[in-house]
C-alpha cells in the first residue's frame, strides 16, 4: 500500500512568530501547530483571561522553576474546546501550575476525546515539575482540555499548558469551538406615553435628616405629580415630582403617590419608614470608577449627571452620581492636577485641583433631581495613591456632610488591621510609616474597626448618608457588615467586562441570600455594560446575551445597581438593558430579598427570589456556549397549582403553567420571569 502520510521537513526550532511548528510540501503530509497560535481570549475559565505564551496574570510562564516559552495560561476552571474534524495525529504538551501563584492553588488537568477521557494530570501542587504528556488523537473529533480546580475552590489555581502542540494531516487546523457572538437583539418594549411611576416604593429616612426623593415615572411631560397621606415636614414640588422636608418623629407613613398627564394618571403605594435605617431598596445610580479611574474630573461627574437625566434613566429610578477615587490630592503624582496641599492645618481634608469647587459640584447635581456620592478608605492612602482618612474619620465625614454628600464608598487599600494598636501613638505616622508587617485583612476585630469607626462618625451627621464597604469579601464581611452599618458591602475582588469575571462573580453569590435584606445588601461589583474601561473607554466585552444575564443576576441578587459606563455614550441596546422598569422592580422589591440558587444541572442553573406581591422573579441561565432548554419545576419552587408566567425583559405574559416552566435559553444567557399564582 501507498505510504500516506509523508514527514517531509522536522524543525526542532520553533518560529516565534508562526503557528506552524514544522512544515510540510505535501498536502497530506503533517503539519505540527503551536495551540498558543490560537486566540484564546474567549476561552471559558473561573477567572481572568486565558492567554498565548502568558500566564493567566500576563507573566511569562514558569513552572516549578522552568521558563516556558510557549504555551497558553489559564485559570481553573477552565475549558478549551477543540475541533479536529478527525484530521489529528498526536498532541503533546506538559501541564502544571504556574509559580506566580507563590505556592498557593491545585490543578487537576484533563483531557477528553470525543467526551472520554484520555489523560488527566492527577493532582497537581505548586511546585510540582510540569506532567508530560503525548497523545494519539487520531480520528478524533473534539477535543477538550481542562484545568479543574484541586478539591479546594479554584482561588489561586492559575493553570498553564505549556509546549502545547498538534500534529494535524489533510492540511486540518485545530479550531476554537467557541460559537459566534449573537445579535444585540432589543428586547423590551419603550416605556408607554401615559405615566408609570418607577423606582423604589419603600423609602428609609432618619429623623432629622432632609429628606430627598425624586418620583421617578415614565411617560409624556408636562406631567404633574401629587400624593395623599404625605406626613406634614415633607412638600411635594408638583411638576419635579421632588418631595423635600424632614420629618421629626419616627414611624411609618403610608403615601399614595400620583402622576398625570395628558394620557392619563398613575397611581402608586408609597411607604416611608423613618427610622435609624436607610437605603432600603439597594442604591441605583452610576460610579465613576469602572469608566474613568483615576482620569475623572469634575466636568466628567457634571456631564454623567446631565445624561442621567437626558436619558431618562433618572425616570426609571437611577439616583446616585458616585465620585471613586481620585478626587482626592495624590501622594506622589507628577500630574498637577492631582498635587496640592492635602489637607489644611487644622486637618480637613482637600479635593485636588480637578474639584476645586466641590460644594458646587454637589449642587449642581442636586440641582438635577440626583444624589451624589464620595469615596475614601480607612488608610492613609486610598487604593490608587491618594489621600485616604486614616486619623480624620469624622472629619472627613464632616466635610461629606458639610458639602452635601449622600453616599459614601469606604475602601480598604493600605489599611492594616494592626494600625488598630498605634492609633494612639503620637510618635507613628501612617503616611510615612505604613509598613506594619500584617498579612490579610480578615482579623476578626480589627478587621473591622475602621468600618465602624466611619460608621459612627457617619451617623453623627446630620444628613443620611449611604454607607458601602469595599474590602472585597474579607473575613466573610456578609456576616458582619451590617454590624458596622454598612448599607451594602462589596462580596469580590473587582470585576471587569468578560464573561469568566462577570459569571463568576455573579454565581458566586449563592449561599449569601440570607444575610440580604432591606437596608443591607451584598454587592457582587458594579455594572459593566456600555463603554467601559478604566481610563479608555470601549465597547463592554459581554455578548449581548451575557449582558442579560448581568443585569437579571444583579437584579435578582438585590445587589446595588452602579452603572461603570460612559453616561454620555449610551447607545440604545445599553439604554434598553437599563430601562426595563419590571426588571429594576426586581431589584428594588420592598422585602429585599436576595435570590438564591434553586436548581443547578451543569452549567444549567435557575436563580429565584420572593416578591413582596407574594409571586417569584426567577432566572433561567445557561452557562455554556450552545443553547439549551432550562426547566424549572413548581416543586423545586415549592409552589404548586396553575401559574401565570410573564417574561420580564420582553414584558410579555406567556401564559398559565401546572407543574413547571421551561424555556430555550440561549448561550450563556436567560430568560428572567416572574411566576405567579395565576387568577
Ligand atoms: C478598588 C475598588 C475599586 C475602585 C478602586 C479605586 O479597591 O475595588 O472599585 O474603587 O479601588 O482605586
């Protein structure tokens, strides 16, 4: 018989450049390809990115001491799915965990033909020598390589596949079988001409303090507004719809909120509760961070305000316009804008010359119907260099009061728990002297010190100010940030606009739901849809579908509503995403309530949460790439009889149900309805 398949040229050297690792001259000769040479960036992991020739945190790879070249770094759990179209011969490579980890993690390695397996790595440990691997994969048709996470959570398992390389015949190419990215498809209808009041129905105020609420309602303008019951300290600006006042004594008062227009009138219950708890409902608005970093300035806030409003969004209940960091003078920066002195003499802390008119930045955006957030951290440097409040506690909070702020985010940067014993020494200074040898943040008092002491000079103030901890989940903040008032506290590190970090933080919130509830939420990040980008602003990197799932999981985890993205190019799917008013009632719903995880099959999950109406909001995702058919049963539910579904992103009843509901969802994305005992 003929010899088929002829090597004609073995290179030992490999390209740096080129995916051809040894060519041939005869079409059905081998060709050997570096799987480095494919673009990895949408590959599915637990974490990060997966990379060419890189670690998953952009190193170049080194496994127990050896240099690697080539390769693709990953992070568990992770997944790369190949097709071959059978025209594979042998694929070779080693495996192991990268050192960057500094002796943390465990990976076990798998690889699977047309879904058996053909190798796995065992466990593997920091430190272990990469595990050697050459297979025969002839005839196969896909592939899959895994890096699964040891036994102990996938924290820190950072996964490479080094000299990883396919002999393929029939001039075959290994593919990515990754499907294309959908259509932006716009689900939800436009809000109608005649009026809808939005927005939270359950308010919280302290005694005392001046009470700002802005009815937020869709609809044609002029449109007027007026309320029964409303208690007397508060008035009502008929065409703002802006109620104002204070309220002396505590208790609950029912409103009945009214907007009319030409079209017609809309009627809505409204309760305030006034009392030491505020934030009710989780905090909607914007945060300047995820879109400008250390690049905002006050003309950026002032023009993120006026597209709150020329949006509409403020309509369907976005409230805060939140400074991050940066406002602040800068410890070291060769950028005059951010020099200056950094605080007065008698101790107060002063904005750079980017905000040197703070007092009127916060008017200005009160004069837009909207609240305004600041930003600080328990150390004496903020995470990004500036001024922190260490020592100027209430102060600082003095000053918040003093300019007219309603929301504080309180960092963790460059705090260290044992500043807690040297508070009083007079001969340390933190800004000079931050270096107290301590490792980790979740010492379970002192850990925790610093959120209470800004709590306590927060609640001194006279005015309400919304308090939200970002430590990123340490020493399980879920359990005792309420203790130290937090109105929300932040659950993970930061996310960023891929579906491996928004997925996996979102998910990852199952088992918190019990510790949500009104006035305290966890908060899994903020919102990466529109242009984000941390100082250069893109196109967010989620799929249209991956932004459904962000905005329902967000929404069904009552989780604070921040939008990261370029107010002022919002384009109409983002608007869409953010406007769906029985969306945002989902996340505003007055029990507060956190969704929890009903059912998980694999990468199908269902997601539900109680309503106050006495229905349920329940989510539908599909967390792998093809679409799927996700089912909820009523048992899992525990409800039972006839039910009325309605999908909420296209604001459609589907009709009544007995037993279960079922849906087509597509890749990685959801159907979000809500479940009701039908009339
Ligand atoms: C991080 C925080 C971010 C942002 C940043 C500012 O610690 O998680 O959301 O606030 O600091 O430097």
């Amino acid at each position: 018989m003929k010899h088929l398949f002829k090597k004609v040229l073995v290179c030992t050297i490999c390209f740096s450049l080129g995916s051809v690792f040894a060519a041939s001259q005869d079409t059905a000769s081998e060709e050997t390809i570096w799987l480095s040479s494919l673009d990895v960036s949408r590959v599915e992991q637990g974490w990060g990115q997966a990379r060419s020739n890189r670690s998953v945190d952009n190193r170049r790879m080194m496994i127990a001491g050896q240099r690697y070249q080539n390769g693709i770094g990953t992070h568990a759990n992770s997944s790369i799915p190949l097709l071959l179209d059978g025209n594979g011969v042998e694929l070779s490579g080693r495996a192991g965990l990268d050192d960057e980890t500094r002796n943390r993690g465990s990976v076990v390695f798998q690889i699977t033909a047309d879904g058996k397996e053909i190798w796995t790595s065992g466990l593997m440990r920091p430190g272990d020598a990469a595990k050697e691997f050459t297979l025969d994969v002839k005839g196969v048709k896909a592939l899959t390589l895994l890096a699964l996470d040891g036994g102990d959570g996938f924290d820190y398992d950072h996964a490479d596949w080094v000299d990883l390389k396919i002999t393929m015949i029939n001039n075959g190419k290994p593919k990515l079988d990754i499907p294309p990215i959908e259509d932006a498809v716009i689900l939800t209808p436009k809000p109608a001409a005649s009026p809808r009041i939005n927005g939270a129905k359950v308010f919280g105020v302290r005694p005392g303090s001046p009470f700002l609420f802005r009815i937020a309602a869709t609809g044609d303008r002029p449109m007027t507004f007026s309320a029964d019951g409303l208690p007397s300290g508060l008035t009502l600006d008929s065409e703002t719809g802006q109620i104002t006042g204070k309220l002396e004594k505590a208790g609950e008062y029912k409103v009945m909120l009214h907007a009319k227009n030409a079209l017609g009138r809309a009627d809505r219950e409204f309760r305030i509760i006034c009392g030491s708890q505020i934030g009710l409902t989780p905090a909607m608005g914007w945060n300047s961070w995820n879109c400008f970093a250390s690049a905002v300035t006050a003309e950026s806030i002032k023009a993120a305000a006026d597209a709150m409003v020329k949006s509409g969004l403020i309509d369907h209940g976005w409230t805060y316009i939140n400074i991050d960091d940066f406002w602040q003078v800068h410890r070291d920066s060769k950028d005059p804008t951010l020099q200056g002195p950094k605080r007065s003499p008698d101790g107060r802390i002063l904005p750079n010359p980017r905000f040197a008119d703070m007092k009127g930045l916060v008017d200005y955006v009160h004069g837009k119907g909207l609240k305004i957030g600041i930003y600080s951290v328990p150390g004496p440097w903020t995470c990004g260099g500036c001024v922190g409040s260490f020592g100027h506690e209430l102060q600082d909070a003095q000053q918040y009061a003093e300019w007219g702020f309603d929301y504080l985010k309180y960092d963790w940067c460059s705090y260290n728990p044992a500043f807690e014993d040297r508070r009083d020494d007079k001969d340390w200074n933190p800004y000079t002297s931050p270096n107290i040898q301590y490792s980790g943040g979740d010492h379970p008092i002192k850990g925790r010190a610093p959120f209470k002491r800004m709590h306590e000079a927060l609640a001194q103030q006279p005015r309400d100010i919304i308090y939200s901890l970002c430590q990123y989940g340490m020493g399980n903040v879920w359990e005792w940030g309420t203790e130290v008032g937090g109105n929300s506290w932040r659950t993970t590190q930061d996310i960023n606009d891929s579906w491996n970090s928004m997925s996996g933080i979102g998910f990852r919130q199952a088992g918190l739901e019990k510790h949500a509830g009104p006035g305290h939420f966890n908060d899994p990040d903020m919102l990466v849809v529109g242009h984000v980008g941390w100082g250069n602003p893109k196109p967010t990197k989620l799929t249209p579908n991956e932004q459904y799932t962000h905005i329902s999981l967000w929404s069904l985890l009552a989780s604070p509503l921040l939008i990261g993205c370029d107010m002022t190019k919002l384009d109409e799917f983002t608007l869409n995403l953010l406007t769906n008013d029985e969306v945002i009632e989902v996340n505003q719903d007055p029990l507060g309530r956190q969704a929890g995880r009903i059912t998980q099959e694999g990468t199908r999950e269902v997601w539900a949460k109680q309503m106050e109406d006495g229905s349920m909001a329940v989510g539908l995702f599909n967390r792998s790439q093809r679409e799927q058919t996700v089912t909820i049963t009523w048992s899992d539910l525990e409800i039972t009889g006839q039910q009325s579904v309605r999908d909420l992103w296209r604001q459609k009843d589907l009709g009544k149900f007995t037993g279960q509901f079922q849906a087509q969802v597509g890749r990685h994305g959801v159907v979000l309805v809500k479940i009701a005992p039908a009339k």
